[in-house]
C-alpha cells in the first residue's frame, strides 16, 4: 500500500494566523526560485521564523506546480539520517522510498521544503545531490540552522524582522490571544522597547504575546530586562532558551507539569493518547493543553484528526524538568502502555476495511513507536519487540530497506532477549516478509524454518499455517515446487482443522498461486474462489482485492475475457476503496492485458496508459515495464513497428536492471519480432537466442513455442495460416503473437510484396523528453523546447492529459496558468500567448496532434505519445 497525501499537487494548509512582515525577503527569495535556483537553504537561529517563511513562499508558487509534480511540505524536526529523509519525503509523495529517486523523476516540475534540516544536514548533501541530478524540474528550499555545504547550493540569511514588523506581530498575536483588550497610547513605546530587548525574534514575540493578559508589555519589559541580564549569550545576543526558560516560570504548577510530560512524545500527540497518559492535576487536561497551545508553548496540526507537537527546543527544555522531577520513567510506561495497546489493533487491521485508517494511525504514532522501541530496548526488550512489530507493517511500505532492516534486526534481537518464543517467532516471520521483499528468498526460508519450529513447540497451529503459506510463496521462487507442494499441503491441513477463515484464505491463495504457475488453470481459479470465500468471511478486503486480481489472470488466461474484466473491475474497486495506490495499478495494467489478449487494442492502450502514469508517480520500474511491454505489443499488432521498438527496448532496460529474468524472456521475442519487420535481421537474431536461452533454463516450453512462431514472422505470406495445426493457444503471450502474425498476414494479403510502410507507420507517434525539455517525431532528430518555457509547459501538460484524460480537453484559462504561472495578464494578452504558444507548437511538427474543440485544447487521442 502507499499512504494517501488526500491532494494531487500538496500537503499544504492555508496558515491560521496572518504571515507579517519579510517583504523584502519573500521578494527574494521567489526571484531567486522563479529565476532557477534548485537548492535555497534559508539559513539563521532558532525561532527567526525560517519555516513560516518557506511555508509563505510555498503556498504563494503552489500555482506553479499545480500541474506538475506538486508543492510539498516535509517536516525533518525528527530526522536523524538521511534514510530519515528518504522516508519522510516518500511517505509524503505517496510511494516507497526505494522507488522515491523515480517517483520524482517522473512527477515534472516539483517543488519541496525540507523544514528543519540541520540535525542531518551534512548527512543529506549526497541523497539531495542525487535528486537534483535526477530530477531535472526539482526545486528544493530548506530552513536550517547551518548551511548543507554542498555544491549549487544557494545560501540565503535570514535576519530579525523589521522593527514596525515586529511590533505588528506583537499586537496581532496578542490581539488574538486577549481580542477584548486594547492597547492604550502609552503601551505602543513599551511594544517598541519590547521588542527590540526580544531581538524581533518571532517566536518570542509570540510567547511574549501569549502572555498579554497576565504580562502587558511593561510588566514583560521589566521581566525580560532583569532575565536577559542573566542569560545574556558571549555575543550578547538574547537566544530562543532564554525566552523558553522565562515562559517556563511563567507557568501555573499544572501546566508546567503537563508541558514536561508531554515532551515524552517524540512525534506529537492527540488529545485522546494526552488523556490516557498525562496526569494534569486538578484541571481538565484539554483546559491545560489549551492553556498552552494559547501561550505558543504547543501547536496544533489541522486536519480530521488535530495532533499537538512541542516546538523541538521546547520539548528538550521540558524533557529535563521531566527528568528532574523524578517522573520520567512512570510517564514512559504509561505511554508504551497506551500507544502499544492501540498500535498492535491498528496492526491488525491493516489488511482489513479498516486499514486506510489504520496505516494513518500507524503512521501518525511512528516516531513515538520508534521511541519506545529504542528507549526500552535494555531493561524491557519485550516492549521493545511488541513496538518493533507494531510498525512491520508501515516499516514495509515506507522503508527504505536498509532502515526497515535495521528496525526488524533489532526487533528480533529484542524478541530473543525477551525469552518469549511467540515474540521470536512473530520477529522472525516479518524478518522473512522482509527477506523476501529484498530478493533474498534463501535467507526468507532459514527465517520460516525456524518460526516454523517455534511455533510447533508452542502448539501455535494458527501461527504454523500462517508461516507455512509464507514458506510456499518462498519456495515457489526458489523454483522448489515439491517443496512449495508440501508447506501448501500442510496450511492447507492446519487451515481444515482450525477452521480459521483468515488461514484457510491464505492457503488457498498459495495454492492457486502454486497451481497457476504449473499451467493448471481451472485448479487455480477453484483456489482463488475458495479464497475469495473465506476472506470474504473473515473481513480481509485487500486479501479479497488479491484474490480478485490472481482470478483475474486466470480467467482470462483461459479465454474468459469478459469474466476476467468483472473480476478485476471488483479488484479495481477494493482497492481503490481502501486507498492501495500499488494494487489500483496493478489492477488497472491487467484490465489492459485482459483488453490486449482479447484484441481490443484502444480499450488495452487507454488502461495501459493509466498504468503507465500510476506506476512512474510510484516508482515502480517493474510494472512500468510490464506497461511499456504491453504497449509496445498494442502498437505491433497496430503495424507501429518503430514505436513498438521503442517501447518494447525501454521494457528490456527496466527488467535488466531489475533481473527479472522471465519477464525478460517474454519481452525479448516480441522485441526481436519489430526488429524483423523492420528488417534488423542480426538484431532479432540476437534477441530470440536470448530468448530461447532464457526460456530453456526456465524449462518453459510454451516460451520456446512462442520464439519458434515470431521467428518466421516475416515469412508469412497472404496464404499462409499462422495458426494451422494448433487447436488452441498455450498461453496470453502465445495468443498475441499469433494475432500478430495473423494481423501481419492480413496485411500482406491487403498489399502482397508489400512490406510495413517503416517511414510513415509511425508518423502519428510522439516522443516527449523529461518536463518536454525536447520532442521526437517520426523517429527524427529530437526537437530542444528548453528556450520556449511557456510552450514547454502547455506541452506538458496536453502530454499529461492525454495520457490520463484522452479526448478530454484543456481550457484557455487553464493553459494561460499554466504557461505564465503567477502572471497577472489581461483576457485578450491572455488569448494572444495562449495562440502563440499553440502556433509554435504546431509549426515544430504538431500541427496534425494538436486539435481544438469546445472544451479546449488537446492531443489527439488516436495519437500514440511516449514520456521519457
């Protein structure tokens, strides 16, 4: 699964409290990030207000990426590493962070804040680097204490406000925390004196302003002078402690206590986990908590579910009165205690109808769950293992794996000190799932085997079954299918005599999992409605979802295009109803391979193109080469021999890099088969004795048969029946390479001697660079667009919304945004750029794609278009 931003373009809010002041800085700041620059790092003290200024200056470009890749906020308060960052940033874009450098690749112009970077500045120069190598329409601003120190960075200081800024931030904030009392003549020379002896630092005047009822500005004045005396800094500058330590005495006995308690929570904290676990006193403990989210000491997020976060210096300050107190470890219990209980539901739920809810859950508690894991790891490692396992589940999508590793090592080592072997054997079975992700199936089944052991001596029949369903899907990778055939058997005995829905579910997935890959069809789809039963029954609606999509695949491997087309479209619906982003596109890419094996070419491309844009914002680079294969195949049968080629070759490159063998082994035939009709011949050559290599280690000989019939393809005369003497087809990829030869035959029959026009074929397909940076007709020369940005852009976003939207039209307002974003420009200016830019556009070669009609402008969809 991947977690939902809830917005296509950003994460951002509107600001609840007025932005004052920083004209000058705001103006800037966005002439140097309108003029290019890739990497601004806003730098300067604590409390200075370096992040309101980059949420200011993101909310005012967001128009400017809207169409695009997006603006995004990621708060870095928590990182440590630049792991850290990987996973926050990809949680926030959607995807997984080993797939993060792709995702962005493919977004188009994208613009990101990484918000309180110091703590791992130095660490993150080579993970930024890469991106901005990568991602050519990437802009990034940063707020740290210190520079990143790397090359192309533009450093950017940031000083107090400006002294009528600074008062006008004063009385706002006060104004609003006190709306019914105004200032008298006298006190605006005190604001002044104010906030000059506060430095004009933002943060201060606010907890000076929280204060107002109780200090007005002279009281605080004379407060501020005798305090700054005391903690004058060696530069004698007042710093952000000095204001923190004077607010703190400013305190009622119980707030100072809550705020120190609640600086147990490392990732913020909602109001229900504040009443289980803090111990206010006499008060109320949301009069306390607004109490002090009115004196600036807490904030709170917006949203369905509002959580409180400390400032981080704050909750530093307040986790040392926490210690002295002599309360820490009784308020850390009482946090595991609270946060463990409801994480392991939340855990349980995630392959349920609730699991939206509940990775969102899991993800809001992630870095109190990480410190629980850390902070009990010596004297009570059992709690540790119990909050390791809690976040396997969010370790799993959000990774990245070295940092999902590191999380599921310490779990295990955890769980072993903690003497319980039903914690080992859990340990051990997410430390396989992980394995098994991280293609290190031999490691995966070591792992099963000993869970296995574990929890037969317990008597664990559930959690056997559970482990041997595991240990099949292992085996069947390592190509051990007696032994895949024994662990099914066994599930498949424990499941009938718990009668545990949930596992018998499980065993018959592995089953017609096991079945399908050994050709028997109608077996396997028993299976898989056997399943689909019983998770049915047991309420696991993505286990439903993936039963769905394997009976999907066999029926249409068995010639039931239309029962394949139902299945999945319920697939597809699951899916989307319990926000799995990965499985909707995995859905959708075999709605169009059920279309391509049924010979519906424009149904097979316009699913396929869906996939295709889903599976590049994932970053999945496997399944965008099953979408690029397969769209290579609809324009072979199409006759688009050259386009086929080129689609087909991108396919190759994504399975090489992933060594996915039997993939390539699929791909490479057809690919060789455009190379024959374009008349390569040594090219194809090579290809089909890969082909043939691969399929014979494979021991596949449907594969070999499919080589055998394209490597005559362009044999085939208009008399020639291309499936003479086979009663059926053997498989999908057999049943389309002998349409394509039929298709071929048909031609000929069309025009005898006559060979695919390899000039023309091709002419309606586009090739558009990165961010349409160039484009490629007819194969030619590529076409550099980089000087004409609006043209570019307008470009862009047709090549977008064919793509995803074919035959759906862009307005002329639409394309006046986004080709002059920001631009204020009269209706008939507007007009004339918008004409303009199309004029360029066409006069380049895209004068036939380019069409206009009542809803706007569009790429024809009959038009093939490939994004690099």
């Amino acid at each position: 699964m991947a977690l939902s931003t809830g917005n296509a373009h950003s994460n951002l809010l509107p600001d609840r409290t007025p932005f004052i002041g920083r004209r000058r800085e705001v103006s800037s700041l966005e002439g140097l990030l309108i003029g290019g620059a890739r990497l601004v790092t806003v730098v300067g003290p604590s409390g200075m207000g370096k992040t309101r200024l980059a949420r200011q200056l993101a909310l005012r470009l967001e128009s400017r990426f809207r169409t695009d890749g997006g603006t995004w906020l990621c708060d870095l308060s928590a990182g440590r590493s630049a792991r850290d960052l990987e996973t926050v940033l990809a949680s926030v874009l959607g995807t997984h962070p080993r797939q993060l450098a792709d995702a962005l690749e493919n977004r188009g112009p994208t613009f990101v804040v990484l918000d309180n970077l110091e703590a791992i500045a130095a660490d993150a120069a080579g993970v930024l680097g890469t991106w901005l190598d990568r991602c050519r329409g990437l802009q990034i601003l940063a707020t740290s204490l210190v520079p990143i120190g790397m090359e192309g960075e533009t450093r950017f200081e940031l000083h107090p406000l400006e002294p009528d800024d600074a008062a006008a931030l004063y009385r706002d904030r006060a104004g609003r925390a006190a709306a019914d009392r105004a200032f008298t003549e006298a006190e605006h020379g005190a604001i002044a004196e104010l906030v000059e002896r506060l430095d004009r630092l933002p943060l201060a005047l606010e907890l000076a302003a929280a204060r107002i009822r109780t200090l007005p500005p002279g009281r605080m004045l004379a407060r501020i002078s005798e305090r700054f005396d005391l903690l004058r800094s060696d530069a004698g500058r007042r710093s952000l402690q000095d204001a923190i330590s004077l607010t703190w005495e400013l305190l009622a006995p119980e707030e100072a206590d809550t705020l120190a308690q609640s600086a147990v929570f490392a990732g913020g904290f909602s109001l229900e986990a504040a009443e289980q676990i803090l111990r206010p006193g006499e008060r109320a403990i949301l009069d306390v908590l607004e109490s002090l989210r009115a004196k600036a000491l807490l904030q709170l997020s917006g949203g369905d579910a509002p959580r409180f976060f400390l400032y981080e210096s704050v909750r530093e300050f307040a986790l040392r009165k926490l210690k002295e107190s002599g309360r820490y470890d009784d308020t850390i219990r009482r946090q595991a205690d609270c946060l463990l209980a409801a994480a392991e539901v939340w855990a349980s739920e995630v392959d349920g109808p609730g699991a939206p809810a509940a990775f969102r859950s899991l993800a809001a508690e992630r870095e109190n769950l990480l410190a629980i894991h850390r902070r009990f790891q010596g004297e009570t490692p059992a709690v540790a293992a119990r909050a390791g396992l809690a976040l396997a589940p969010l370790a799993a999508l959000q990774g990245p794996p070295a940092s999902e590793a590191e999380l599921l090592d310490s779990t295990l080592d955890a769980a072993t000190r903690s003497g319980d072997p039903r914690l080992v054997a859990r340990a051990l079975r997410v430390r396989a799932a992980a394995d098994r992700r991280f293609g290190e199936p031999d490691a995966a089944r070591s792992r099963l085997y000993e869970a296995v052991a574990l929890a037969t001596s317990l008597g664990d029949a559930a959690l056997e079954g559970f482990l041997r369903c595991e240990a099949c899907a292992v085996l069947s990778r390592l190509s051990d299918v007696d032994g895949a055939e024994r662990e099914v058997q066994r599930a498949l005995r424990l499941a009938d005599t718990l009668s545990d829905p949930l596992l018998e579910g499980l065993a018959h997935l592995a089953a017609g999992v096991l079945e399908e890959s050994r050709g028997g069809l109608a077996p396997a789809a028993d299976h898989f409605d056997a399943a689909l039963a019983r998770f049915r029954k047991a309420g696991h609606v993505r286990n439903q979802g993936l039963s769905l999509l394997n009976l999907g695949a066999v029926r249409s491997g068995q010639g039931r295009y239309r029962e394949a087309r139902e299945v999945l479209d319920e697939a597809l619906a699951v899916f989307r109803r319990i926000e799995d982003r990965a499985s909707e596109a995995d859905a959708i890419l075999n709605l169009g391979s059920v279309d391509l094996t049924a010979g519906h070419l424009d149904e097979a491309e316009h699913h396929l193109l869906q996939a295709l844009a889903l599976e590049r914002q994932l970053g999945n680079r496997r399944f965008e080469a099953l979408a690029l294969a397969n769209l290579g195949l609809v324009c072979l049968e199409r006759g688009q021999i050259r386009l086929a080629r080129e689609r087909l070759d991108a396919a190759i490159s994504l399975v090489r890099a992933a060594a996915e063998k039997r993939h390539l082994g699929l791909f490479l035939p057809f690919a060789a088969a455009a190379s024959l009709l374009a008349g390569r011949r040594d090219e194809a050559a090579r290809d089909f004795a890969d082909a043939r290599r691969i399929f014979t280690e494979l021991l596949d000989p449907t594969g070999l048969e499919m080589v055998e019939a394209l490597e005559h393809l362009d044999e085939v005369g208009p008399a020639d029946d291309p499936g003479a003497g086979r009663a059926a087809a053997s498989s999908e990829a057999m049943v389309v390479a002998l349409r394509i030869l039929e298709r071929t035959r048909q031609r000929r029959l069309q025009a005898p001697g006559v060979q695919p026009d390899r000039t023309d074929v091709d002419a309606a397909g586009i090739v558009v660079g990165p961010q349409a940076d160039w484009i490629r007709l007819d194969g030619g020369q590529p076409i550099d667009l980089r000087k004409r940005a609006a043209a570019r852009r307008i470009l862009f976003a047709l090549v977008e919304q064919r793509l995803l939207a074919p035959g759906v039209g862009i307005t002329q307002d639409r394309l006046v945004e986004i080709g002059w974003p920001g631009e204020q420009i009269r209706p008939d200016a507007a007009a004339n750029r918008v004409y303009t830019a199309i004029w360029f556009l066409r006069s380049v070669g895209l004068a036939g794609a380019i069409r206009h009609h009542a809803e706007g402008y569009l790429l024809d969809p009959a038009i093939s278009v490939v994004r690099r």
